[in-house]
C-alpha cells in the first residue's frame, strides 16, 4: 500500500516578525484610543487652535477698520487680561535669561524619616537625616522625605538646573561606607508636610523621574556642605502637571544604600537641607497682562480663555508684533508638547 506523506506546516520567522510587528501597531493604537487624559489633552489643544485663529480675525478687522492695532501691542510678547500683576507664565519659543532660587527646609515637619522595614510612626524631629543607614544597624535602612515651602516658579517654566545641598553631620557616625542614592519627588500640586503617621512618606505618589547619586564622595568633614547631582527632571515634571501654581510646595524624597548624615532642620541652626534652582521663562512680559477690552463687542464677542488655565483676567493666549510688523498671537498654555501659535 502506498503511503501518503503529511506535511506540517510553521511560520518562517519573517512570517512571526511580521505577526509581531503588527500586533505592536494595534497594541499602540488601543492604548491610545483609550488613553482619556490624552484625549481631552487633544481636545483642548484644538479649542486653543481655533481660538488662536479667532484672536487674529479679530485684530485684522480692529486693524482694517481703525489702521492700527490696538494700544499696547509691541514687540514684547505679552498675555491677553486685565491683570496687574503674575502674567510671567511660560509662553513662546526663545527662553528668557535665567532666574535664581533658594528655598531651604524651614519647619520641623518638613523633613523626615521613615524606616523602611517597619511600620513605625515616621520621625519628624531628629537633629539628622541619615540618608539612610540609621547609626544603629538593626534598625536597617530609612526613607528620606524634605519639603521645601513656596516654589515660586511659574507655570510653565523650563528648569535649567536643580540641586541640594546638604551639610555633613558626623555627631552619630561616620560617612564613609560604599553609598548608592536615589531621588524621587512626590507627584503632587502642593506637597503637604509630614505626619508621624506610619509610611506616611512611603504612601506619598511618586514622580517617574528619578536621579541617582551613584558612588556618593565619603563625608568625612563635619560641617562641610555637599551638592546633590542635578535633579532638574524630577522638578521639571512636577512644575508640568496640570495643577501647578506658582507658591506651591514641593517634596523630594531619597532612598538607596549606605549611609550619608546631613543636618535636618532640627539641628537649630539653618544648615537643614538647601534647595537651589535655576529656572528660565519664555517672551512673556512679568509686568502686566494687556488689556485687550477693545476687541470684544465688536470684534469678538467675549476674549477667549483657554480651557484649562484661563480666566477674564488671564486669558493665557499672548500677542506681539514682530520686527517685521507682523502679528504674532500664540496659546501659553498649550498641552502635549505642541506649539499652536499664528503669525500673519
């Protein structure tokens, strides 16, 4: 009898690539349409589009009709509202000179530790972070949380660089065992200080920056001050979020291996942990918002707000002419890192 052969067949690994890769494509096209922050991100940014447009329609027609346009537009860029003051928010594409801060750790509950091992009230009140080996080992290793109050940055802002000092302790031990550390923030509008509560820095959400200090320099000089590596994305992304407002208060939070003790506010004597940032803004005039009332009723029926941040006394659209007497009207609000401005 003769026999019939059966062939088994399989995918060729172009065939299992291809499968892969598109299976990729769909998985991204569903995280997407179902990503609603992003959507409503978009749908704001499209209103911005069209009220940008409209802010120009209206200033061709004021200039068409009066061969002007109206008081205050120049060639500094500048926030459409009747505010007196704070319209110093990020906005346009050349970034300003840089502006200096300093904020230290000005409370005893603005700084702490929590064991990590334990569900032991945080202590708010020792003299010393140990970052974040305790000096007595069985107590293993800690939880560093600082809050630094009243960030006056504005929303927007671009930060150039950030660093903390801190100033060594050498009253409980040393500072010379091999020593790892991480930086994190608390992903949060307005940190709020420290409790004794249990894990009440360790519950707090977390930024996803994070910057490591790997191979920290031995501390063996009591007093002497030591500067962190730059930790300007971890403030970068909380300046971001949606609820930022100049003032606001913020915590980074250290965590690794080793053992490196600094001052805490509770030392008594101002050498607790010392914040310093530099932070550059953009076009934006820090002087007032521009009063542009002329345009509505006529023009425009009411000056458009953006959806987010706007109010009638800050509209966070923003008007200028260029050197080529053109106008510029751009959105300082804008989301998801487009740019949406016209110029005609």
């Amino acid at each position: 009898m003769r026999k019939t052969h059966r062939f088994r067949y399989g995918f060729t690994l172009i065939e299992l690539l291809l499968v892969i890769g598109i299976i990729g494509v769909l998985a991204s096209i569903v995280i997407v349409a179902i990503n609603p922050t992003r959507q409503l991100a978009q749908a704001r940014n499209a209103t911005r589009r069209m009220d940008t447009g409209e802010i120009m329609k209206a200033l061709q027609q004021y200039q068409i009709k009066t061969r002007s346009l109206p008081a205050g537009i120049d060639t500094t860029l500048k926030m459409i509202g009747t505010d007196s003051s704070g319209c110093d928010v990020a906005c346009g594409t050349e970034l300003g000179p840089g502006t200096s801060l300093a904020v230290r750790v000005s409370a005893s509950t603005d700084d702490a530790e929590e064991e990590v091992a334990s569900d032991d009230p945080v202590y708010v009140q020792s003299t010393d972070l140990e970052m974040v080996q305790d000096y007595d080992p069985s107590r293993g290793n800690q939880l560093i949380g600082m809050r630094f109050q009243n960030i006056a940055v504005p929303v927007g802002a671009i930060i150039s660089s950030a660093s903390i000092q801190f100033t060594v302790t050498l009253t409980d031990g040393n500072g010379n065992e091999a020593t790892d550390l991480t930086f994190v923030g608390q992903n949060s509008d307005d940190a709020a200080t420290f409790t004794t509560a249990a894990n009440n820095i360790s519950t707090r959400p977390r930024t996803s920056a994070t910057v490591t200090w790997s191979s920290v320099p031995t501390w063996t000089v009591h007093g002497q001050t030591k500067d962190t590596p730059d930790i300007a994305p971890i403030l970068q992304e909380i300046i971001d979020r949606s609820g930022w407002a100049s003032g606001n208060d913020i915590v980074i939070m250290v965590e690794g291996t080793g053992r490196r003790p600094a001052d805490s506010y509770d030392e008594g004597d101002g050498t607790g942990p010392l914040l310093s940032l530099t932070y550059r803004v953009a076009g934006m005039s820090a002087a007032a918002c521009l009063n542009l009332n002329t345009l509505t009723g006529t023009y425009l029926t009411a000056l458009p707000l953006d959806p987010s941040l706007g109010t009638s006394e800050k509209t966070y659209y923003a008007v200028r002419r260029t050197t080529t007497n053109r106008v510029h009207v751009e959105s300082c609000g804008v989301e998801l890192g487009e740019l949406i401005s016209v110029e005609q």
